[in-house]
C-alpha cells in the first residue's frame, strides 16, 4: 500500500508548510499488529499522535531536501541500531515539537525489503532516484 494523506495536501494548498524548510522524518512502523501494539492505517489520520507510539519501531530525519515541479527528494536515509518488533512501512511526516502538530504525509509498505525484522543494525532506506522520486505533490 501507499498512500499520501490528504491533510499534507491542505496543509500544502493553504500554505502551512513548505516541504522545502520543514523538518521532514521518516518512522519505521509496526502495521501487522492490532491498535494495541501497532498502526491501523486510516485515511482519516492527519498528524503523527494518531500512530502510536509502540508501532513505531525507529525514526530517521531526511537530509538535502529538495522540492522541484513539486518533487521532494532527499538523500537515503540510514537509521542505525534498529532493534524492536516487526517493520512492514514507513511513514513519512512533517515534524513538530508535538506530536498532535506533526502532519502525516504518507504511508508506504510496498517494494523491496517489507516486512523486515529489526537484528540491532542499520536499515537503509533507498529512495526512488528517478521521478517521483520520494513524493510527488
């Protein structure tokens, strides 16, 4: 599954946040599990305090991020001594001081490497080097 969330797109249309200058994360997420211990994706979702906090297993911050003809690109992401439960997604966001603040803009569980089970080392995050590249708004 992927999907981009549609709050990110009224957040981009009304101006409340430029992908370009924003602090953009990456969180690896458990979405196998119920909403005990891990994420149910709805499209209802808007900000990262609706994935709880036991589903998301490591997080990473993207570095050189670039937005041309509405592409956002960023060097691949490594996030290093990843140990937990099972990670099947990752979710993308604009991060916050606050969690309830923090917009969600996509899920992604498809392609190489999903499901994956965490052994204490780093994963890589690879992305598209050609168009859309990581996101296309």
């Amino acid at each position: 599954m992927a999907h981009v969330y549609d709050s990110i797109r009224q957040y981009i249309a009304v101006g409340s946040v430029n992908l370009s200058t924003a602090t953009l994360k990456a969180s690896l997420v458990n979405t196998l599990a119920n909403a005990a211990s891990g994420y149910v994706f709805s499209a209802a979702h808007t900000t990262l305090a609706d994935v709880p906090a036991v589903a998301i297993q490591a997080t990473g911050t993207l570095a050189s991020v670039a937005v041309s003809s509405g592409r956002v690109n960023a060097n691949d992401l490594a996030i290093a001594s990843v140990t937990g439960g099972n990670i099947n997604a990752v979710i993308l966001y604009v991060a916050t001081a606050n969690s309830s603040t923090s917009p969600l803009i996509f899920i992604q569980s498809e392609g190489t490497g999903f499901p994956l089970t965490p052994d204490g080392g780093t994963i890589n995050v690879i992305w598209e080097n050609s168009d859309p590249f990581i996101l296309k708004v």
